[in-house]
C-alpha cells in the first residue's frame, strides 16, 4: 500500500501513532500487544448480536476477529498494518480459521452499503477526520437489525474534537443508530503489555434501525 496524499501529509504531524510503521514495529515485538483474548466488552455483547458477517476494523493482530469467528460470525479483519494482519491470519490459523484481511488506511476507507451484520471498532483511534468521516457511514454499511461494538480511550473532559472524546460525542457522530449503551468510565484492563492498567473508556453498542 503507498502511501496516499494524506498518509503524507500525516507524516509530518507529530502523533507517530497515526502511521502504520509505528503500528508495524509495535507488532514486531515478541508476543501479542494486546493479548489473544478477545475484549471483554465484545465478549459480554456477543449474546445480544445476530451472527452473520463482521467488519472489524483496526482489527490489529485478529483476538477479537477470530473471536468471532468461533462464535460462528464471518468476520474480515481490516488495519493499516500488515505486520498485525500477518499475525491476525497466524493466530486464526492456530485456531483452525481461515481468516479474511484487507491492509486498508481507514481514511477514505469505503465500507460499503448494507454490507455487514456487525462493524466493531475496539480501540481504534482514528484521527477526528477519518472518524468522522467513517462513522457518518456505519449506519449505511449495516444491515437492519446490524450492531456496531465500539470501545475506545476517552479524556474526561475531552472536546468534541478530541481523538479521545465521551461517548455522546461519538453517538452524535453515529447518526442512523439506536444505542443500547452509550458510556463512559474508568475501568482496569487487562489485555496484553499495552492495555494494563487503569483506563477511562467508552463504550458503545448500537443498532441499525
Ligand atoms: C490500539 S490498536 C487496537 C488493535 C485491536 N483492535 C485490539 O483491540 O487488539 C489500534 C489499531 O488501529 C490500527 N489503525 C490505526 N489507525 C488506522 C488507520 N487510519 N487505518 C487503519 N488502521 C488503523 C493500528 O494499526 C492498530 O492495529
């Protein structure tokens, strides 16, 4: 994947975490970043979506995609980073699954028209355009009765346009959806070397009307 335009103009900003070579050497490491436990918030939801075909994206190294596909869900894992994907395919591959990825930049990113029973998102963390961009085309993408599993970091106080901001800033951005949970709060998590600790969270779970 070259680099687009934007991917460019990103290389100049200061937050390295918005490109995939941070993302890549993160991956490099020995072990998985994040575990190969899915995330409990999708875990405790699962009873409560209709199985079918899954878009996960940021899927990073595929804990939660080939969650799902054990689950009976069709998952396709979407990042920017092929060093996770290749992980993602190994650890579905040790699993006995077969699983579909796509190395796609989010910005720009097409997810299609009534395409998908689930779309999750955990712990991506979009720049405030390409979110933007992308959530105001979830409710599209979903079939109906469609869920859309979010959780995300959050700065308490945060502003609308933070990378980081409260759940009703990202359900304002959700248009088209029914949120069964919409919150905000501190939790511990536990999910590999990178996600140890106390966290302020958000977490969303919606429907396609
Ligand atoms: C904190 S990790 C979370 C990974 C995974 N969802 C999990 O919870 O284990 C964030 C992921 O988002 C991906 N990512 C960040 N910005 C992206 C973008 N613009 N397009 C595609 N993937 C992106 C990174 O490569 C990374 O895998």
């Amino acid at each position: 994947m070259k680099p687009s335009t934007s991917m460019s103009e990103r290389m100049t900003g200061k937050d390295s975490n918005h490109l995939p070579a941070y993302w890549d050497a993160r991956y490099a490491e020995d072990g998985f970043a994040y575990g190969t436990e899915p995330n409990d918030f999708l875990v405790s939801v699962t009873p409560q979506l209709s199985v079918g075909d899954a878009l996960c994206l940021c899927e990073g190294e595929g804990r939660n995609a080939t969650f799902l596909a054990q689950r009976g869900f069709r998952p396709v894992a979407i990042d920017f980073s092929q060093v996770a994907l290749d992980k993602a395919s190994a650890l579905a591959a040790q699993r006995g699954i077969t699983l579909p990825t796509q190395r796609a930049d989010l910005e720009g990113f097409d997810p299609g028209l009534a395409k998908w029973d689930l779309v999750t998102m955990i712990f991506g963390q979009p720049e405030l355009k390409i979110r933007r961009a992308l959530y105001a085309r979830i409710a599209a993408c979903l079939r109906p009765g469609g869920a859309f599993v979010l959780e995300t970091k959050t700065q308490e106080g945060a502003s609308a346009d933070s990378r980081y901001p409260d759940a009703a800033t990202l359900c304002a951005e959700l248009q088209g959806l029914d949120f069964v949970i919409a919150r905000d709060g501190e939790r511990l998590l536990k999910e590999g070397r990178y996600h140890d600790g106390a966290q302020r969270t958000a977490q969303i779970l919606a429907f396609k009307r």
